[in-house]
C-alpha cells in the first residue's frame, strides 16, 4: 500500500515525490467525531486541475482539498476516483481521506505565477470541500481568499451544512469575481437519507443553509441529484421536495437519475441487497446498459420533474439556466500524479 510508509515515525526511502522530507502524514483521530477515520495528509504541489478534452467539463478548472469523503453516500459516483490512490472504492472512500494541507498556499502560488488565468474554477467536482473533515481542517477559508484575491470566480457545490461558516466570505468574494453555490439535496425522507447518505447533515440542515445563502444575497441552485429509481421517484417525493425547496428560496432546481458508474455501481448495489432486495432484479435490468438509467425511463422522469417544477413555479428558464447552472453535472476525474 503506497500510504504505509507515511505514518507516524516511519522511515520510507521509497516515499511519494514531495513526501520524502515529510513525517506523520497518516494520522488516525480517536474522538468520537472522527472515529475509525484516517487522514492522510500531504503537501500538494498543485492545487488547481485543469479538465482534459473537449466534452462538457472540457477545459474546466478545479480545486479538491480532499479526496475521499465522510458523507458516504451509498451512490457517490466519484467512489472510483479513490482507485488512482491504491485505495478502494467502497470502505477506503468512506473512512481513508486525503487531506491536501497546504491547498491554499499551492492555489497562490500557481496564480501568481500561471499565464493562463482561470476565470472560474469549480470546488467539490470529485468530493465534498465541506465534508465534516473541513471543520478541524479550515481549508476552504483559505481557498476561497486566495481565489477572491486574484479575481478567479468560484463555484461551489456541496451536502455540507459547513459551508454556513463561509457564507460570508463567499459574499465578500462575490464583490470581487463570480460565485456561484449550489446544494446537493437528493432525499426528502428522513430514514431513507440516513440510509443512503449516512454521513451526510440532516436534509431539513441543508435546507436551512439553502435559506442562509439566499438570505445573504446569493444565488442558491439546489441539485436534486440523484434521484433513486423506486425510491425517490414517486410524484409524492418530488412534491414533497419542491414543495420544501421552493420554501427555502432556490434559486433553481436541477434533477437526474441515478448514474452508476464502476466503484459505485458495486457499492450501491450492495447496499440495495441489504437494505431493498426486491429492488436489485429492477435495477439490474434498468442498468443493463451500462451506467446510465435506461433512456425511457430517463425521459419518464423527465417529464414527471417537468410537471411537478411547474406546479412550485420553479421552471428553468434559459436565462436562469445559463445564470445559475450548477457547478458541475458529474465527478471530473483527478488522477493521482496530480495529488503532489
């Protein structure tokens, strides 16, 4: 395992590139917040990622202070990314998180020194820069000063209620560049949420902190992503979900079906044998196409979302849509060489 040489005390003459020097870059917390979790901290030597090809994140710039994610959720599709790690995709992705301590310092440091600015640059593209790690971390203030410093517009998207604490610097920034925020809020029922998201704030705190952004002046995108075939998908969930979204002032609402990618696919269908196994035959066949839903029933929910935006008055036009797109629609792949 390629992190085993980094723990405390120990003497690895094969270390990382940029980890040689380093001592104590794995470090197990025993309190009760964090137990049974790992940190693996490293020096970075580069905050910022720049997208590769042409599709539609092509050419996009992103931070991700950590990889890994206490949130958990059952479906994360960024689950495989842990892989390019030597880490797993399943149990490691929960508890394993690489914590990239000195991202703000890198971020300025490539700034200051880049040709090519960034205009934009995306926060929580692979996993959540508000994941409960950030409250003893503190990465994000830095990030979003350094960005704001050099003029570069942010988006943010997170399930984290943490990102209250930064609400202020966030409409500070905006004074100075674009910041766009939007909230992953997929599951409106409290023990199904528990289940499938169970590191995740509470939904009734998200739409709270969905309040809070909007009350500071700031746009507020809500993705209702994914929505769980069988699960979510009923016309009483998402009424019940617009109903309490429209409520706390979105800005816009976006949805989509559950993907499964490699890593996530096998972790979430795990999860559904244990928790709803007269499901797993269903999905089995919906999926038989790889790891998109099947196209009619991508275009059945469609439209069953069309009726019930409509009814909470909350359609997207093209000028909203363009002003208050959500940061990202799908994980961006962040290959390992680019963590140092």
């Amino acid at each position: 395992m390629r992190w085993d040489g980094q723990r405390l005390g120990a003497v690895d003459g094969d270390a990382l590139p940029g980890l040689a020097a380093s001592d104590g870059l794995v470090r197990t917390f025993d309190t009760p917040e964090f137990r049974g979790m790992e940190f693996l901290e490293v020096t970075s030597r580069s905050a910022l990622n720049k997208v590769p090809g042409n599709g539609f994140m092509g050419g996009a710039w992103t931070i991700n202070p950590y990889r890994g994610c206490q949130h958990a959720c059952v479906y994360c599709f960024a689950r495989n990314t842990h892989t390019y790690l030597d880490l797993d995709a399943g149990a490691d992705f929960d508890s394993r998180v690489v914590v990239k301590v000195n991202v703000a310092e890198a971020l300025d440091a490539e700034l200051s020194r880049k040709r090519e600015r960034p205009e934009r640059v995306m926060l929580g593209t692979n996993t959540d820069p508000y994941q409960r790690a950030e409250g003893r971390y503190r990465l994000m203030p830095g990030v979003i000063r350094t960005l704001a410093k050099h003029g570069v517009g942010i988006s943010v998207l997170t399930k984290g209620s943490l990102l209250r604490r930064d609400i202020p610097l966030l409409a500070e920034a905006a004074e100075r560049a674009p910041v766009d925020v939007a909230m992953s809020i997929a599951v409106f029922d409290d023990e199904l949420q528990a289940s499938v998201e169970p590191g995740t704030p509470t939904t009734a705190a998200r739409l709270a902190t969905v309040r809070a952004v909007r009350e500071a002046g700031l746009a507020c995108t809500v993705l209702m992503m994914p929505v769980l075939p069988w699960l979510t998908d009923s016309e009483e969930h998402l009424d019940r979900a617009f109903t309490m979204l429209a409520e706390a002032g979105a800005t816009a609402v976006h949805a989509t079906a559950l993907h499964l990618r490699p890593g996530a696919r096998e972790w979430y269908l795990a999860w559904l044998r244990r928790e709803q196994p007269h499901l797993v035959p269903r999905y089995e066949n919906l999926y038989a196409g790889g790891a998109n839903a099947a196209k009619d029933y991508q275009e059945w929910l469609r439209d069953r979302v069309r009726t019930v935006r409509r009814r909470h008055r909350l359609e997207v036009h093209e000028e909203r849509r363009r002003r208050h797109s959500p940061p990202v629609a799908a994980p961006v792949p962040e290959a390992a060489p680019t963590l140092f």
